[in-house]
C-alpha cells in the first residue's frame, strides 16, 4: 500500500519534469527577439479594448455548482457499489434512494429553468 | 530520521507555506491556486496515512471541483475589487495574535498528552479498507443514517445554491 | 510508519490557525470562505490520522472525512452562490460592506 | 524463458540482486527500480506520442481525401520528429501583461496530468505500472489536475479569447465529468473491484460492453467531451475565439498541449479497452484452449491491449472527423437534462440486476444485462423521437425571426 503511492509520488514528480525538459531545451536553442508588437495579446490584429475581464454568464457559476454536488455524491457512490456484493438486496435500494433524493434537486434546478443556457 | 518523517515534513512545509500564501495573497486567483497546493499537500498526506480512497477523493473533490468553483467565483465578482488595495483589514494583527494564541494553547494540548506521541501500528493484514468503508456506509449498525442524511444535505444545498444563484426571486 | 501522531495533530492545528487567521483578517467574502476550507481540511487530517492510530478496522474515522467532505462542498456551493448574488445587487464582495442586515 | 512469461519481475528481480549486492540499503533498491521502471515506462508514452502525430495526420487526410505527411521518411514516417525539431527551435512569445509563472505551468500540468494515467495503465498481465485499488478514482483525479491546468493556462494568457475558451472548456469538462463517473461505477458494480487489473480478469469471460452497451456509449461520449474533441471542441471553435485557451502559447509549449491532446485520447482508448472491452485480455476463455496458450504471454497481451487501445482511438477520431461542432447551450443541455439522467438510470439498472441475477446462471446473467440495457435503449429513443416530434411541431410555428433570435443566443 504505502510503496503503490510512493511509485505514484515519484511518477508524478517525473511527469512534472518530461514536459519542463522540452520546455528548458527550447528556451536554450531558440532565439529571443521580443518586441512590444510581438508580445501584445493576440486578438485577430485587432486592437485589445478594455480589460481581459470581460464580464462572464453567471450561467457558468450555477453549472458548475450542479456539478459540484453531483461529483460529491458520486464520491459516496463508490463505496456503496464496492459493498453490493457482500450485502442484501436492501442495501441496492439504500443507494438508489441515495440517488433517487439527489435526482429530486436536478429536477428542480431544471423546473427551476437554471439548466437553460439563455 | 528516517524517510517517512522526511516525506512528512516536505509535505508539511508544502501544507503550511501554501496556507499562508492562501491568507496572504494579493491577488484573489493566486490564493485559490495556492490552496489548491494546499489541497494536494492534504491529499498526500491521506496517501501516508495509507487512506487511498480518501486521498483520490480529496483531488476528484476538493482540486477537481470546489477549487474549480471558487476561481469560478473570483472572475464573476472581479470587476469590484481589482486586486488593488489591502486586501486585509487595517487591525490584521488581532486574527494573527488570536491564531498564535490557539496554536500555542493547542500545541501545549497535544504535546502534554503523552498518548498522542505514538507511532502507529502496522496496518494489519488482509483488511481490506475500501470495502470496510462502504460495508460501514451502508450497514443498518453502523453509517447508514449519515449516509442517507449527507444525500438530504446535499440536496438542500443544491436547491438552495440554485434558488439563490437563480436572482430572478424578488 | 515512524511519524508519531502529535507531529499530525500539530499540523492540522497550525493549519486551522492559519485558516482562522484567515477568515478573521480578509476583507473579501471569497477569501474568507478560502480560509474556511483550510480550517475544514485540518478537521479532516485529524480524523483520518485518528483513524489511522486508533484502530484502521474501525471505519468511523473515514466515514466522517467524508461527510466533512459533503459539508464542505454544501458550505461552498450556498456560500458562493450567496456572494455572487449579493455581488450582482450591491456591486461588493467585501464582508464589511454587506452589512444591511446590521441595521 | 522466464524473461519471456514476466520480464518486469525478471529485471526488477535481477537489478535488486545487483544493487543489494553493492550493499545499498533495500529501500534505496526499491526507489532505483521504480525510477528505471517509471523512465521506461513514460519514454515509451512519449515515443508513442510521437508516434500518434504521424498517425493522426496520415487518418484525417485520408478522411478528408487527402494523402497527409509523406516527404520525409517512408510514409512520411519521419514527419514528427520533424515537427518537433521546428517547435524547439521556434521563438517561444511571452504575451505581455501574462503572469509568467503560471503561464508555464499550463502546458506542463496539461501533459502531466495525462502522463499520470499511465502509472495505473495494465498493459499486460505483468506490464504495468501499479496495481491501485482506487485506480477507476485515480482515472477521475487526474482529469481534475487537466481541468486545472486548461483554466491556468486560459487565465495566464491575460487574453479574452483564451479566457472565453478556458470557460467553455472548463464547463464542458465538469459538465461531462457526471455522466463519466456516475459510468465508471458500472464496471465498479460488475467486477467488484476498482483496480484495473481486478476489472480486466473479471472480464476474461465476457466483456462488459456486452453486459452494458449503454454504459459503453455514455462513457465513450463523456470521454470525448473530457479530451475537448469535435463535436465537444467549442473551446476551440475558430470562428469565435480563435484557438481558444491555448491561443497565446506558441512553440514547444503549444506543442505540448497538442501532444497532450493526443496522448490523452489514445490513452482514453485504451482506458475504454480496459473498462469495457475486456484489456489485454477478454478472449472469452480462448486462452484457455492449449493451442491458443501463447495468447497468456505478457508481450501478446500487451499487444492486444495497445491494439484494442488504436480501435479507441480511432473510433475518438473517426467522430472528431466526421461531426460538427456543437454550441455551447446544446452541449450543456445535452449533458444535463439528457446524458445525466441517462447514465444514473443505466447505473440503478446495473446495481438492481447485479443483485437479483446473481442467482442465474451465466447465460441468463449475460442475458438478462444485455437485454434490460437494450430495452432502456429503446425506451430513450422513444422519449427522444416523441420529444423531437413536439420540438418540430414548436419550431414549425415560429416565424423565421424567432428562430433567428434563439440562434443569437449563443
């Protein structure tokens, strides 16, 4: 158990460092002739108007918070569906009543006219 | 000194130094990113605690989601506070005078407890903790009732988020 | 396993401190609710450490981290969707501002 | 011999002979190993990489009738190394105004967060990185750190477009996320396990693509919205913002989003083969059969695996190629009131009959999934066919200025 995420740690920390080569490599061999045309924001040749933060949906926020209690049910759910196995028919209903609640507030977000993206 | 206390204190330094980034920070961006550092320094933690399912979680929800909504939440309300400015309050030394306080107090707390300064036994063999976890989820003698009750929680939030988020209820 | 459990137990204290300081010092609704989060996870780090020197036959160490884990993401998903509410009536995410309800 | 039926074990033994013999303590040893094996193992991910620009570039012109790289090199084989060559040694721009650190670490998470899924990733019965018992949630996670490093790298650039692009690609990612995991279980349900090694031998038998096609199709379509691939690459839709999140970043470091990009879809093949096509192995109890006992050998299996893995990919292709891109209200609609509930219903489907035809015996067992995912199915199609039917009649009533306004709302 402790040497499986160990080998994660290290494969980690080398995944870090294959992209990075390249990137230190390139830094040495390629020229660097920087000038305030080339490094201004790329916006089709045109001129950038105003602030990059331009104003956003709040649509963007109210999905994102589905998603966010969504993925923590689905955390429970592993468990739940590593148990079925071993247990009785009542714990399969446990889940889906589990589900089931859940469900009941994506089908009021959707009456509620948030998942639409207008 | 052996290698598991030194992995310990890197990802300790790891914890705390982006904790500190997170309360200090200027820039609102840059202290959600810090304490996404913080976040994976936890998840690592869990993974030497050899709590695997925790730790995995801990980046699917933690990194994978809440970070992802509190960025989420500094572009929408950026316009206001540009980053300019204090971004702690004038009287900032009370908070920190009060946190030493309690860490000093707590410190004294654990330090006393002669309990507390053991090393852990050696995880016994043939326990499967994963399906422990879910068997103590959904039995009826054990977690069941949490269990059922988180999902009620959830719900309540999820109707509550989006009928606040929704504005359209005045 | 030669880390005694004191060394976790101080982590997460340091780590609720620095999250209580910053709940207390930040003047921004968002990095107070950052702070929360930290104070959360030091919460968590001691269940699971409990968990882990007690007995791992035991589950309720976990079981628990879990539900931190559900409350945490509720705590956020109101807590945010309260402040960018607020955000789009009164143009302010600062705590101090928010403050019609005091009067 | 032994070198041919578990060459891993073989080097890993003998190197650990070698390294103890020169007195090294055994946890040095083992850290030695792993960094050999994990060098080899990313090295052949990259070269495969590489390799996979060729193939790309040579499957898309043919789909669009052309013949694609063939100057440098048989076949044009030579083609990426090419490529590469040209991306070191470019002028690597640093926008102004963008926050330089973070504006590096974009690509490099991006690539990491997919080289990661090859720790997990069974190559063969005895080639593989780690056998984790959370491996379907590893999966999950390092999905996580590539959400990440897109909406760093879009926010870094201090580009609109890039941030407009990181948005879009940022909620397509977690929107399709759900359906992903709330999939995931299904495999997790029927071998009762979540290690990839348990879910591969759990389907020596039969595969789960059989036992749950829709789970199959679900999965391969959430799998195409995480890559950020056509019909889902509105993050990078031309017309509007350009090349989207990655619009600043040039040379080696765009190049590296675009190996990640492809990278990532082969290994979401070859995630697909392990999940639901059976991995390295599947071969419904052939190998069993003395004549076909080479199919055990490590080598054959994990050349059926790395082949079960290009049918992934190219399938992934194959859709990139042939659709139009979606609009963004459609995708998120699509996800939410669609593909969500569908996979949760798939997914209680599962649960309840994993309980109740256990009994059975194998056939009926295979029969009964097979069937009841046939029947929900069809019942979707119908729900869809009736709700298109009404949304004709709805839009047939419209006078043509309506529909021009829904079209605006994008």
């Amino acid at each position: 158990m402790q040497n499986e995420w160990l080998y994660i740690g290290i494969f980690l920390v080398f995944g870090l460092i294959v992209p990075i080569v390249p990137l230190v490599f390139s830094r040495l061999v390629a020229p660097r002739k920087p000038n305030p045309i080339k490094q201004s924001t790329y916006e089709c040749g045109v001129e950038t108007v105003g602030d990059t933060w331009v104003q956003f949906k709040a649509q963007y926020y109210v999905f994102a918070l589905v998603f966010l209690i969504f993925d923590v049910e689905t955390v429970f759910l592993f468990p739940w569906a590593l148990s079925l196995k071993q247990m009785p028919l009542f714990v399969v209903l446990e889940g889906v009543l589990f589900i089931g609640i859940l469900v009941a507030g994506l089908v009021y977000a959707w009456r509620k006219g948030m998942l639409e993206w207008a | 000194m052996t290698v598991d206390q030194i992995i310990f204190i890197l990802c300790a330094a790891l914890i705390l130094g982006s904790a500190l980034m997170v309360v200090t920070t200027g820039k609102l961006i840059h202290a959600a990113l810090w304490l996404v550092a913080a976040l994976f320094g936890v998840a690592i933690l869990y993974a030497i605690l050899q709590a695997g399912f925790l730790a995995v979680v801990q980046v699917v929800v933690y990194i994978g989601a809440i970070a992802i909504l509190f960025i989420f939440a500094v572009m929408l309300t950026r316009r206001e506070m540009l980053d300019k400015g204090a971004q702690t309050r004038s009287n900032w030394w009370l908070p920190a005078l009060l946190g030493l306080l309690i860490l000093t107090g707590l410190v004294f707390l654990i330090i006393g407890q002669p309990a507390f300064g053991r090393t852990a036994a050696e995880m016994p063999l043939g326990v499967d903790t994963l399906r422990n976890l879910g068997m103590a989820l959904v039995s009826q003698n054990a977690f069941v009732l949490p269990f059922e009750v988180a999902s009620i929680l959830l719900l309540a939030a999820l109707v509550g988020a989006v009928f606040v988020a929704s504005g359209n209820n005045e | 396993m030669s880390i005694p459990l004191s060394w976790y137990l101080i982590l997460a204290a340091a780590l609720f401190s620095i999250g209580l300081f910053g709940v207390l010092s930040r003047k921004n609704a968002i990095a107070i609710l950052l702070g929360v989060e930290l104070m959360l996870n030091a919460v968590n780090v001691n269940l699971v450490a409990f968990w882990r020197y007690q007995d791992p036959a035991k589950m309720a160490g976990q079981v628990f981290a879990i539900i931190v884990f559900a409350v945490a993401a509720a705590e956020v998903a109101v807590g945010l969707a309260l402040i960018i509410s607020v955000y789009r009536r009164r143009k302010t995410v600062v705590a101090d501002e928010i403050d019609l309800m005091k009067w | 011999m032994i070198f041919l039926n578990d060459p891993i074990n073989f080097i890993a033994g003998w190197m650990r002979g070698l390294l103890t013999g020169w007195g090294l303590p055994e946890g040095l040893t083992t850290v030695i190993i792993y960094v050999i094996g994990i060098t080899v193992l990313i090295v052949f991910a990259m070269v495969l990489d590489i390799l996979l620009v060729w193939v790309e570039r040579k499957v898309v012109a043919r789909f669009q009738d052309r013949i694609g790289p063939n100057r440098i090199g048989p076949f044009g084989l030579i083609q990426p190394f090419a490529d590469i060559i040209k991306l070191i040694i470019k002028e690597d721009l640093t926008p102004a105004g963008a926050d330089k650190l973070l504006y590096n670490l974009g690509p490099v998470l991006a690539i990491a967060s997919v080289i990661i899924l090859w720790a997990i990733l069974p190559l063969s019965e005895k080639i593989f990185g780690v056998d984790l018992n959370v491996a379907v949630l590893y999966l999950v996670a390092a999905g996580a750190l590539g959400t990440l490093s897109i909406i760093v790298g879009g926010w870094a650039s201090n580009n609109k477009y890039a941030l407009l692009g990181a948005f879009r690609m940022v909620a397509n990612m977690i929107a399709y996320e759900i359906p992903m995991v709330v999939v995931l279980l299904i495999p997790t349900i029927l071998a009762d396990t979540m290690s990839v090694q348990g879910i591969t031998q759990a389907q020596s038998g039969m595969w789960f693509a059989i036992l749950s096609p829709l789970g199959l199709i679900i999965f391969l379509i959430s799998a195409i919205a995480e890559l950020g691939r056509s019909p889902f690459d509105l993050n990078e839709a031309e017309s509007e913002i350009v090349a989207g999140f990655h619009i600043e970043y040039s040379g080696m470091k765009f190049g590296l989003f675009y190996a990640g990009e492809l990278l990532h879809a082969f290994t979401f093949g070859g995630f697909m083969a392990v999940l639901f096509f059976g991995g390295y192995g599947g071969f419904f109890g052939l190998e069993k059969i003395g004549f076909f006992s080479w199919l055990d050998n490590p080598f054959v299996q994990a050349l059926v695996f790395l082949a079960k893995a290009m049918f992934g990919y190219w399938v992934i292709m194959w859709i990139k190629y042939s659709m139009p891109r979606i609009r963004i209200d459609h995708m998120l609609a699509f996800n939410w009131k669609f593909l969500t509930p569908l996979a949760l219903v798939v997914l209680v489907n599962t649960a309840v009959l994993s309980k109740v035809l256990a009994g059975l015996p194998a056939w009926g067992y295979v029969l009964g999934m097979f069937l009841s995912n046939i029947v929900i199915g069809f019942i979707t199609v119908e729900i869809l066919r009736a709700y298109g039917r009404k949304q004709h009649k709805v839009e047939s009533k419209l006078s043509p200025q309506n529909t021009q306004n829904q079209e605006q709302a994008v």
